[in-house]
C-alpha cells in the first residue's frame, strides 16, 4: 500500500514529472537551436518545432498507451515484435521504402513520415533479451544454452546495422548486451572471449572504411583538420567553452549560426552548454540521472524476474545513449550520429523512448 501511494495509486509521478520537463526544454532548445537554420532552409523558423511538438504528443500517446498495456504481452508478442523489427531493418534496403542519406540506409520512408527501424530494434531486443534471460534462468551459465542463442539473435540485429551502415549504434547495442547478458548469469570468461575476439572485426571494419578513418582520426586531434574532419566538434567546443558558467543566454548562441551542422540533432546538447552554461547542463544531467536512478529502482522492485530484465534493459539502454551522446560533444568519442533521448529533435527516437517510459510506468503500477 505505501508503494502504490508513493506512486500515485499507481502512477510513478517523479518520473512522469522528469520526463515532462525533458519535453518542454526539448521544444525549447529545439527552437533555440534551429530556427535560423529553418528560416533559411524552409522559409518557416517554425518548422522544427511544430514537428518536434507533434513528436512529442504522439510520443506521450503512445506512452500513456504502454502505461496500460500489461508487461505480459511483450513477453506474449516477444517473436513477432522481434520478426517485425528485423524486417523493418531489412526493409531500408528495398528501393522506393528505404531512404538514402549520406550514403546509409537506415530510415523508411512511408508518405510524409520517415522512420528509423533501429530505433525499434533496441526496443525489440530488449524484450527479447528480457523474455529469454527470465526463461532460462540458471541455464544462463550455459554456454549453448544461456549464450548462443543471444549471440545468434543479437549478431542479426547488430549485422544488419553495420550493414546500414551504422557501426556507432551495433557496437552500443553490443555493449549493452554484454550487459544484459553479465547480470542474466553468463559466465564472465564467455564474455571476455567474445570481447577479445570482436576487436579484430571491429578494427577491420574501422581501418577499412575511410571516413570511420577519419572520424577515429579527428577524434584524437580534431585540430589536424580543422576545416574538414574536425571543424563539428571543434565548434562544439567552442560552444562549451563560450558557454562559462551560466551561458549567453536563451537564443543567443552562436555556435548554431551554420556552424555546428544540425545542432537540433546530434549536438544539441552542446548549445545546451553555450546558452546555459555549465549550470544548465549540470541540470540537464540531474535530471537525466534521476530518470535513469529511478528506472533501475522499479526494475529492482517489479514482481517478477522478466520485469526485472524488461526495466532494467530498457533503463540501460536510455542511460547509454545519454552517455554516448554527451561524450561525443564533448570529444570524449569518436563523432557518431546519435541523439540525445528526449532532447534532441526527431520522431523515431522521441516515439520508442517514450514507450520505453511508459513500459516502466507500467512496471512500477504492479508494485504494492
């Protein structure tokens, strides 16, 4: 009973709240961050706001949606929620649905909407990773049993991304896995020769592609090619460091004046730190780890094993996006194209996070 009340007769208003400000500076730093880039692409300063608005309400439906949807029924769904989304991946590469950007295939384009599969798949296969761990249970400790077959279903999800390619989100996903898979019961010296015999793969797979070269190259001395290579997170750096203590100001960064590319996206975390300084992101990141905190607390607490795993996978996945994000603006990774959860603008990210959330409101609705 004190649960429930602390929850709100079954809501967890904390955590609905932390989200809830996210959302709201998300449109915020989003119009901060893109109006003159709107303004000269479209002719609408608005654009991205409207449509990060709209985001954010489908967003919102769907978690209110998952908040009363019974965990159950992920575990029921399991295969073709996992079927659907290797499709998904699998579709960007057919003509006419797969969309083309920079020379990867990872969105589909369906009317005036255009999704990225990938973002389902880590949803996906953290219900799958949930419903198999919770079933084995001790067999975990197996290596044909506990481990193989989540090679086997990760290594598909993860090939079809390096296939896109995306090597930035396989490797997180991969990470996260060997999480999953260390607090499932599998045994470490299995992981550690999975680490060790990845690497090789995983320096071929860099060496031999020209602009992972690169980008691994302005990752250690951004200022070798300062007009080139390193000029996006040079600039981020200049946004950080023009930001001091408490920042230029809302709107006032400069930094978003066609000098970061896209600084709604990927980087909008360092405009965060030029127009709010550093006690803007300390609160940014306050927050984030409340969320983060709070969702390892109901996965701890849930009723059964699965919700368990279910919570704590999906809590793991949002804390490591929000990590590898902040450290590649602050160059502390190699550039990848990853947003920041429920910040930076964008549909596929903003929806799946949202239903991750919701997930969680529902776990925590079963405690009492």
């Amino acid at each position: 009973m004190g649960k429930a009340k602390a929850t709100g007769m079954g809501y967890d208003y904390p955590l609905v709240v932390a989200v809830l400000l996210l959302l709201g500076f998300s449109l915020l730093m989003v119009y901060s961050a893109s109006s003159h880039i709107a303004a000269y692409r479209i002719g609408d300063s608005n654009y991205y706001l409207k449509r990060q608005a709209v985001f954010c309400l489908l967003g919102l439906l769907v978690m209110l949606v998952a908040r009363y949807v019974p965990v159950n029924t992920y575990r029921k769904l399991v295969y073709p929620i996992l079927v659907l989304s290797l499709g998904l991946l699998l579709a960007v590469f057919v003509p006419g649905l797969g969309k083309r950007v920079g020379g990867a295939y990872r969105w589909l384009k369906m009317g005036p909407i255009t999704v990225q599969p990938a973002e389902f798949a880590k949803f996906a296969l953290a219900v799958y990773m949930a419903y198999s761990m919770a079933k084995k249970g001790s067999q975990m400790a197996s290596f044909w049993k506990g481990l193989f077959p989540h090679l086997v279903v990760a290594g598909l999800v993860t090939g079809l991304l390096v296939m896109q390619p995306d090597l930035g989100t396989a490797v997180i996903l991969a990470a996260w896995v060997f999480i999953m898979l260390f607090i499932g019961g599998c045994r470490f010296h299995y992981l550690l020769g999975l680490v060790l015999g990845a690497l090789p793969f995983l320096y071929v797979l860099v060496t031999h592609a020209d602009y992972r070269l690169r980008r691994w190259w302005a990752f250690l001395n951004p200022w070798k090619d300062p007009t080139g290579v390193g000029f996006q997170i040079i600039h981020s750096f200049f946004a950080f460091g023009s930001g001091g203590l408490l920042g230029v100001g809302i709107g006032a960064s400069k930094q978003k004046l066609f000098y970061l590319p896209e600084p709604h996206t990927d980087f909008v975390f360092s405009i965060i730190g030029e127009e709010l300084g550093f006690i803007g992101v300390c609160g940014v990141v306050a927050v984030f780890g409340f969320i983060v905190v709070r969702g390892i607390q109901i996965s701890l607490s849930a009723r059964d094993l699965y919700s368990t795993y279910l919570g704590f996978g999906l809590t793991a996945l949002f804390g490591m996006q929000v990590l590898v994000n902040m450290a590649v603006v602050l160059g502390l990774l190699p550039t990848k194209g990853l947003t920041l959860p429920l910040l930076s603008y964008g549909g596929s990210s903003m929806v799946v996070t949202l239903l991750a959330i919701g997930v969680l409101l529902n776990i925590a609705s079963q405690q009492s």
